[in-house]
C-alpha cells in the first residue's frame, strides 16, 4: 500500500472507532469526549486537503512506505 492509501484507512478506521466509543446507543459506548477525536481526525483531514502537507503521510514516508498517486 502507499502512503496516501494508509492514511485514509487510518482515517477511516479512527472515525469509525471513536464514534462506536462516542455515541450513546452504541454497545461499546464509553464516553461522549471520543467525539472530540472524530473532530480532531475531521479537522486534520481539511487542513491536509486544503494545504495538501499531512503529518501521518509524512512519518509514513519516514519509516520507508512508498508515496504515490
């Protein structure tokens, strides 16, 4: 896989994760403040699209995963 591709499965996974932690109704529920991480990962997402720099992707790259298209 190539970086971009990790970083969007990790996004992915992040939001998926906290909001099952997050949301009352949920068997796994623990706290609303999971919440605030959906917001954390949401708000880095934008800031990665409109600066088009991404911290994950760039540690990625540093521990040898392939960039790409």
């Amino acid at each position: 896989m190539k970086s971009w591709q990790i970083v969007r499965l990790l996004a992915g996974t992040f939001i998926l994760l906290s909001l099952a932690l997050g949301v009352q109704g949920s068997p796994v529920f623990v706290s609303q403040w999971w919440l605030a991480f959906t917001a954390f990962v949401g708000v880095n997402l934008l800031q990665s699209a409109l600066t088009g720099w991404c911290l994950m992707e760039s540690l990625l790259r540093k521990f040898g995963v392939q960039s790409g298209c």
